[in-house]
C-alpha cells in the first residue's frame, strides 16, 4: 500500500532528523565537558568534592542521553514494526 509506504518514509525522515539532531547535541555537550573540566581542573579552589560532584553531574548527563537515545530508537524500532504488521 502506498499509504504505509509513505508513513514508513516520512518515521524514518523524522528518525534520520532526530539522529542528526541528537549527534549534534551530544558533539556540543562532550566539548562543553571539556572545556569545562579543563577549566576546573586550573582552579585552586576547587576542592576535591567539587570536583566529585560535577563529574557525577557529567556522567549522570551522559546516561540520561543514552536512556534517551534507546527510548528513542527503541520507539522507532516499534514503529517500523506496527508498520510491517499487514
């Protein structure tokens, strides 16, 4: 059918957009980490457990993106399949 056809290309522009967008986001945010630790690390007055927060800040940041990323595609990979369902 033409219909599922056109839905199932229009979900995967939208996972191809969503992709991009999201590569992009975390390109930005792994540099802000960077920077960002490496301005930490030049400060004297940082004291260790600041530095333990902001790196538990980081890596909750990055888990919270891969929950994200697997909802995501997990939600397309559902999609593809209500579409092959005849």
């Amino acid at each position: 059918m033409e219909t599922t056809k056109l839905a199932k290309q229009m979900v995967g522009f939208q996972k191809s957009v969503f992709d991009n967008s999201f590569n992009a986001m975390c390109i930005v945010q792994e540099q802000t980490e960077t920077m960002m630790t490496s301005f930490l690390t030049q400060l004297p007055w940082i004291t260790a457990d600041g530095k333990k927060t902001m790196d538990t800040s980081l890596a909750f940041s990055k888990k919270a993106r891969t929950d994200i990323k697997k909802t995501m595609d997990d939600g397309y990979k559902n999609m593809d399949n209500l579409f092959d369902i005849k």
